[in-house]
C-alpha cells in the first residue's frame, strides 16, 4: 500500500506542472482552434532560458518564472502576429503546418545557441526529500507543483475575473459575436495566444528542474501535451488539469509496477482509447462545424 501511495503522489505532483504545460495549449485552441505543434519548443526554450539565467545568476530556478513567463509572452505575442495570424486565415490546416515549423525552427535556434548536449537545472533541493507518514516527496516535485498551482490559480482569475480575460471567453464562444459587443477580436486572438505561450513558458522553468532536456526534448513534450489536452477535452481547462493528473499518475504507476520503459507509451495509449470511446474528452464538449470556421 505504502508503495501505491508513493507513486500515486509522485504522479500527482509531476501532474500539477504537467497541467500548467498543458494549459497554454488547451487555451490557444479553445480561443482560436489552432492545435498549436509549437507549445513543445517554446516549452523547451524557456528551460533553456532558465538553465543560462540560473547559470548565470544563480537565483532559484523556480523564482524565473517571474522572468521566463513575460519573455515568453512577448515571444508569442510576436510570434502570432509574423506567423500565425496570416496562416490561420488563408486555411486551417496552414495553422497546423505552421506551428509544426515553428517547432522546427525553435529546435534549429536552441541547438545554435546551446548546442545539442542534455543540460539540466539541479538547485540545492534537487536531491532531497520530504519524509511525510514513510513516504518520501522529493522537495524539487513538491516545490514545482506549488508554483504550478499559484501560477495556474493566477491565469483562472486573469480568465475569470479581468476584462480581457471575458473578452478571451466571448471569442472563445463565438468570435462574431464577440464582435457585435465591440471586442477587438484580433486582439483578443493574439492575447490569447500569447497567454498560452506564457504557460509554457513557466511550465518551462518547472520541468527544468524535474527532467534533462536538449533540443530534440521538444517532440517528447508536445506527443505528451497533446496526449492531455486530447484525454481532458480540447478547448477545456479544467480538462487538461484533469488529463495531467490521470496520465502522469498513469505513468508513475506504470513505472513502478510494470516498467519505466513503459510508461512513455502511456500518453499515446491514453490518446488511442479516449478518441475511441469518447472523442470530445473527458470534459470536452463536441465542436461544431461552424464554430470550428470562426
């Protein structure tokens, strides 16, 4: 039992900053119904970003969030007004073809500047623990997930209680509707879409600290963020923080009683039997024709 428990809870701390990786993608296509390939790199850039500033500064990698997220939001912001808002209105599927060039790109520009040798961010309480009733929390997945909380906290209320936050809602629910009420939707799609990178961005600065990673790190998160974002529903937040828990302590029970080299394969087994048997999602809601032309 002690055993269970302990993967169970090693799985749901890595979870939390799973769902605040997740996050940015799942907001990006509710708002705009792109499925953005580029979250993967932009996440693999801002560990890179954290990895040279914790180098070079020495504060705490987790602290970078408060640098790495505004470097990223300014990041997308432009990113969508270069690449992605022109693809997005000449054709859907150009959206897609772009970020996947975008991921390309991203991954070109890392291993220029950084080369392709594994880098990884190992603070002081990188190897100790918690030691809670027998079990052992180890501090840098107990740390990283409290920042995931509050950071995740703070893009519900951003969403939920500032006004661009209702007007990235009412794009959401139908953008000429939107429009009709006097909300600058280009806008409102670009912030969006900023946002999401933003959350990649923290999320960046946390998995920096849980796992090694190199340029090519950027095909692993991206198969696994939409593993998530398809398992919790697309579009829905409170899915993905729902598809982060399920597949990360899917992965450490996986690891613990079957084998770690199993447990990559469940994000993309999880994917196979929700659009199987439930295609929306856990949280999802099916998507209309119309409002997937918005």
């Amino acid at each position: 039992m002690g055993t269970f428990l302990q993967a169970l809870l090693l799985g749901l701390l890595v979870g939390g900053v799973y769902a605040l990786a997740a996050s940015g993608m799942s907001l990006i296509f509710g708002v705009m119904r792109v499925v953005n390939l580029a979250q993967g790199g932009m996440l693999i850039l801002s560990a890179y970003l954290t990895y040279t500033l914790w180098e070079t500064i020495g504060l705490d990698p987790l602290l970078l969030v408060l640098i790495t997220t505004p470097c990223l939001l300014i990041v997308g912001w432009a990113t969508y007004y270069v690449f992605i808002e022109r693809s997005r209105t000449t054709d859907a599927s150009m959206a897609l073809v772009t970020t996947f060039g975008l991921t390309l790109i991203t991954k070109g520009v890392i291993a220029l500047i950084w080369g392709n040798e594994p880098k990884s961010v190992t603070p002081d309480y990188a190897n100790r623990s918690f030691d809670v009733f027998g079990l052992k929390l180890p501090q840098a997945q107990v740390y990283a997930c409290l920042v995931a909380v509050v950071v995740l906290g703070a893009l519900y209320l951003l969403l939920r209680r500032t006004w661009l936050g209702r007007s990235v809602q009412a794009t959401a629910s139908s953008s000429e509707g939107a429009r009709l009420i006097g909300i600058e939707v280009r806008s409102t799609w670009a912030a969006a879409y900023a946002i999401g990178v933003a959350a990649a961005g923290a999320g960046g600065s946390l998995l920096s600290v849980l796992y090694p990673f190199m340029p090519s790190s950027a095909d692993h998160w991206i198969g696994l963020l939409l593993a998530i974002v398809v398992l919790g529903g697309m579009g829905s937040l409170a899915g993905s923080v729902l598809g982060a828990l399920v597949i990360a302590a899917a992965e450490s029970l996986t690891a613990t009683y079957i084998s770690p080299d199993w447990a990559s394969a469940v994000p993309y087994l999880a994917i196979i039997l929700v659009l199987v048997a439930r295609p929306q999602g856990l949280l999802g809601a099916r998507l209309r024709e119309d409002m997937s032309r918005a």
